[in-house]
C-alpha cells in the first residue's frame, strides 16, 4: 500500500508540473476564463454547462481532468481517464495552430508525426474519429456557436436574418481600369515584337447580377472576366493566341507563341493586313451611377416588382448592371479604349395556371422602369389562364419587340454579313438593290446610335460606321469586317466581331428597325382574328437563305378576336419566312431598346431598337402544351 501510495504522489506531482507548464489560455470576452479542453468520451457526449459564457465544457463531476503526458509528447490523459484532450482556445483567438499533437490514448506518448501541427478545430474532431466513437456528440467549431436558443423557437436562427458582414477594403462596386492601365501594357508588349506585324485585342466584362425566385432573392453574384486575343503575322500566315492575363510577360508569352504558330501556318492569300489609325467618335454609353451601383440598388428594383404582384402570383428573373471595357492596338499605331455600362431587369411572374414576362434594358439603370416590368409581367399571367390550343393555318399576329428582336437576330446571324453574301447563303446573295420585302421594312446598322449600346470601334481596330441594310424593302448591303471587304472589293464597315462567339465575315450587332406611332392598344384592335406573340424561345433558320425561323412562342401568348384579348393560348410553334413577315406588315409601333432572346439569357447576339408591329399573316404549324 505506501509503494502504491508514493507512487500516486509522484504522478500528482508530475500532473500538477505539466498542468502548470500548459500556455496560459486568455480570457473570452465574457471575463470567463477559457478552459483547457474538452472531455469527449467514446460513448458519451462533451459534458457542457449553460450558464458558462460561449457554452464552455468541463468535465463531469468525480472524473479526472485531463491533461497532457510527461515531457510534452502529445497530449494523454490522468489514469484511469478515457478521455482526449483536445486544446482550444475561445473565438477571440481563432484560428489558431495547437502545437500540441494529439494521439491515441492507448499508444504511449509518440506523436502521430513529427513536427506537425494540426489546426484545432481538425484536433476537435480528430480524436473523437481515432477512438472510434459512435458519435462526435456536441463537438462543435467555437465559430459556429451562437448560444442558447429559447424554449419557444428552439429550431430557429438565434440572431435573425441580417446582411452578412462585409469586409472594408472589399466592395461589389465595379472598377475601372481606364486607357491608361488597359493600353499600358498592349503597347509594352508590342514594343519588341517577335513578328512581322501584330495586333491585341481585349474585352474586359464586370457583372453584377441579383437573382430571384419565388419572389425573394436567393443571390447575388458578382463576375469579372478579362480576355485577351493576340495575332501575330508572319509574311501573310497569321498566328493565334487567347489568354486572360493583362501581365507584360504574359503579352510578350502570348505574341511569342502566335508568331510562332504563324510559321507553322500557310500563307492566307486573302489576309487584308492589320487596320490603321483612324478618327473614332467618342463612346456614348457609359453612365457612371451604373456603374457603381451596388447590390442594394437591384434589390431596390427588384422589390418593386414583388409590390406590384397580385395575390397567388410569384416573380422569378434577374436585375444586371455590367460594365465593359475593349482596348485594341497594334504595331501601327491604333491604340483605342472605349467603356460601356447595361442595366437589365427582367420579371417572370407565375401562377398555379400560367406566366407572364416583361423585361427592361438601358444603358442608365436610372432609365429602367421596375414598376412598368411588373404590371405588364402581372397583366400578362393573370390573362394566361385556362389555355386553350390553336390549330394550325395562317393568322394575323401582333408581335411585340422581344419577340421581333429575336426575329432580327435570325435575320443578322444568317444574311447581314459580308462573308454569307460572298458565299450565297444571305438573303441578300445576287438581290442586292432588289426589293426583298415589304416597304414598311427599313433596317439600319448604327452601333452609333445613343439609344443603343455599343463601342464605337470593332476588335480589328477599324471605326464603326453607320450601315443601310434594308431602305423601304430594299436591299442596300451588308456589313463587313477586313477580310470580306477585301474579298467583296469594298472597305471595311468596322463591324469584325470575337471569333470565337460569331462566324468571321461581319457581324451586324446593333439594329435600328424603323418604326411607327400606333399604341399596343391599337395594333390589336387591327386584328381580326389572329395571336399576341409575347416572346419566341428556341428559334433556329432551316433555310438561311430565305430567313426562315421555327421555334415556339413563351410566356404570353393570346388569341385576339374582334380587336380584344380573348382567351390564352397554349404556346404555339411556328415555321414562317423573315422576309414575309416584314412584306406583310400594316402597323408599327414606337421604338424601344430590346435584346433577343439568347442576349437575354447571357450568350449575346444582338441589341436592337425595335418596334412592335401588327402583321397580316403568320403561319402556325401546331401548339406545345404543357
């Protein structure tokens, strides 16, 4: 018995050394001193008392404390202990590394690894994991921990909802890098080119988006995207490189391996050469409250579309602004920036029966009309109940401009370019100064226009000019980049576009259709007997040549009789000719800036200055139900 008792002494003794070389541990915040660690047992739980400030554990009355094993090898325990010390320290400190190394309790006092430290909230965890515990009980991060909640909301957030902090130097505002940061290192670059010419382009987009559903928002999201073309010329073969670095080095990397590539490449007999300097009118679209508008400004918006909903409705869609910056330069002296802002809001808002869309887009988010979205969101779902299906045969339609926006854009991908003329897939192939449709059509390219939104430039460096493409039925030409005007025997248009989004040869992006003075009211009195079109989804041309389209109408689709709004339709699918359409049309309404349909949903294609217009035929070919 005294061998026995000595050497209990003695091991007193040793505990009470090392507990007084453990690092002494601050108080939180609450004046309690933080404790030592906590006891998780391989069947039970962490013993926790309320009343301790941050819910801090001890262990349960009448068992040992732990403590860490004689010569600070690990961490062990008292005898006839199951327990693992786990150190921490309170959430004023975290996080932090616990130089202590934790081991199993049954393995001697040998560090799992030498010279490692384990995180403590991995320390936390990892022991109740080494002795294989059923269940890590109420371990839990000293971060996540909130308190007691009351009896009466046990399963509730205990502080509420309430905006997430924010860091100081962190903003979502949009940032501008401005001429000189962008054209800076394009001319560094090119200084010492390892070719015979060169050229860079670069397209800067800074998005910031709000999504909504079910009439709440669930994100906000915030995008910045830098892309970097790089051509490098070789006699005539030209060499190609992509990148999303701005870094010198970087430049210098890209031009070295297009130069490099343009060596390995044959000549291109119909390489135009690289542009020169020209004059460029001064960029119009840019506001700089857009700009800097923050997450609070969309949600603004959106708010106003969810007060103007009626009961049973909900609204889904998204409020944008984004903010663009291109800068072009190349070895003979171009060297052009220009800057633009969007803003966008489009509501989706649904019943248990139907939907009904509306959308907005300016240049000025002060421009956007939230309030206007809604009700014509909200008119068109509470008219889009019990549908019913239209058989198919020729009607008379009212269009309104999304869906003559997405019209356009079938008409611009297919027979607005240089290159589809040359090559006789254009509407316009052999017809040029033909009549091709109806007098009431006239088309104009002018990326030029302040309603519009656009850079004044293309990403060759060449000026954009203002294009007629059709006058009063008449096909006047088509828009060209460097290439097909030097293989059509003509100048360039400034209308080259990103290769990797569009077919080279031009493309027209920016379209003025010419419109009239007649109400919505009136275009549908017009009507017989014939359909409202809201919007097209899913367009695509079997025939390019005829500007033909098929696809189906969304969102809004009505039958009108007697000059009224009827009934809901189901959506319709249509197979009809471009040019017919616009042959046939007897009414147009006023002008007003809209994106097709592929725009809208963040692939870009083009922007337009549209009208809606009352046609006398459009053909149906079936519905699509639900």
């Amino acid at each position: 018995m005294g061998r026995r008792r000595r050497a209990g002494d003695a091991h007193e003794a040793r505990r009470q050394r090392d507990l007084r070389r453990l690092p002494h541990l601050a108080r939180d915040g609450g004046g309690a001193g933080s404790s030592c660690g906590d006891r998780i047992g391989s069947r039970r739980g962490v013993a926790a008392l309320p009343d301790r400030a941050h819910g801090e554990r001890e262990p349960r009355p009448g068992r040992r404390p732990l403590h860490r094993a004689s010569g600070g090898r690990g961490i062990g325990t008292a005898p006839r202990s199951t327990g693992v010390l786990l150190a921490r320290r309170q959430a004023p400190e975290l996080p932090l590394l616990d130089t202590v190394r934790a081991r199993h309790p049954q393995r001697g006092t040998r560090g799992l690894r030498a010279g490692r430290r384990l995180p403590v909230a991995h320390a936390r965890l990892l022991g109740p994991l080494r002795q294989r515990c059923g269940r890590l009980g109420a371990a839990r991060l000293p971060l996540l921990r909130q308190g007691r909640a009351p009896s009466a909301h046990a399963r509730g957030p205990r502080r509420g909802a309430r905006p997430f902090p924010r860091r100081p130097d962190r903003s979502p505002a949009v940032i501008l890098r401005g001429p000189d940061e962008l054209l800076s290192p394009l001319r560094e670059a090119l200084r010492d080119t390892p070719a015979d010419e060169a050229d860079i382009h670069l397209h800067r987009r800074r998005a910031a988006i709000t999504r909504y559903s079910h009439s709440s928002i669930h994100q906000n999201a915030l995008s910045d995207e830098t892309h970097v073309r790089v051509r490098a010329i070789v006699g005539r073969a030209v060499g190609v490189v992509e990148s999303n670095s701005l870094a010198v080095t970087d430049l210098r990397r890209s031009l070295a391996g297009a130069a490099e590539l343009a060596r390995a490449s044959r000549p291109d007999d119909g390489w135009p050469g690289l542009a020169d300097p020209e004059t460029v009118t001064k960029p119009h679209a840019f506001d700089e409250a857009t700009a800097t508008a923050g997450a609070a400004d969309q949600a603004a918006a959106i708010a106003h579309i969810c007060r103007g909903l009626r009961s049973g409705m909900r609204a889904a869609g998204t409020s944008q602004h984004e903010l663009t910056e291109d800068a072009v330069a190349n070895t003979r002296g171009v060297a052009l920036y220009a800057r633009g802002s969007l803003a966008y809001l489009r509501a989706l808002v649904q019943s248990d029966v139907g939907s009904g869309y509306a959308e907005d887009l300016a240049w000025r988010a002060g421009e956007l009309d939230p309030a206007g979205v809604a009700a014509r969101a909200v008119e068109k779902c509470a008219l889009d109940r019990d549908r019913s299906e239209l058989a198919p045969g020729d009607y008379e339609a009212v269009f309104e401009e999304l869906a003559v926006a997405e019209i356009l854009r079938i008409v611009s991908l297919t027979g607005l370019g240089g290159q589809s003329v040359k090559e006789g897939r254009s509407f316009m192939t052999g017809r040029i100064g033909e009549k091709v449709t109806g007098e009431a059509f006239t088309l104009v390219e002018d990326a030029l226009d302040p309603r519009t939104l656009a850079i004044p430039f293309d990403v060759e460096g060449t000026p954009k000019r203002r294009v007629t493409l059709v006058e009063r039925g008449v096909a006047k030409g088509p828009v060209y980049d460097r290439t097909s005007a030097k293989a059509m025997g003509t100048r360039s248009t400034g209308h080259a576009a990103d290769p990797s989004r569009y077919a080279t040869g031009g493309h027209a992006a920016n379209l003025t259709m010419a419109g009239g003075a007649a109400s919505r009211d009136e275009l549908v009195r017009a009507v017989c007997r014939g359909i409202l079109i809201t919007r097209f989804h899913y367009t695509n041309t079997p025939d390019p040549r005829a500007a033909t389209m098929t696809g189906t109408t969304r969102d809004g689709t009505f039958l009108i009789e007697a000059g009224k709004i009827t009934r809901a339709l189901a959506n319709v699918r249509y197979t009809m000719s471009a040019l017919e359409l616009f042959a046939g049309i007897e009414l147009l309404g006023a002008q007003r800036l809209a994106r097709d349909w592929w725009s809208s949903n963040g692939m870009g294609s083009v922007v337009c200055v549209v009208p809606p217009m009352k046609v006398r035929r459009a053909t149906i070919t079936g519905s699509s139900p639900r």
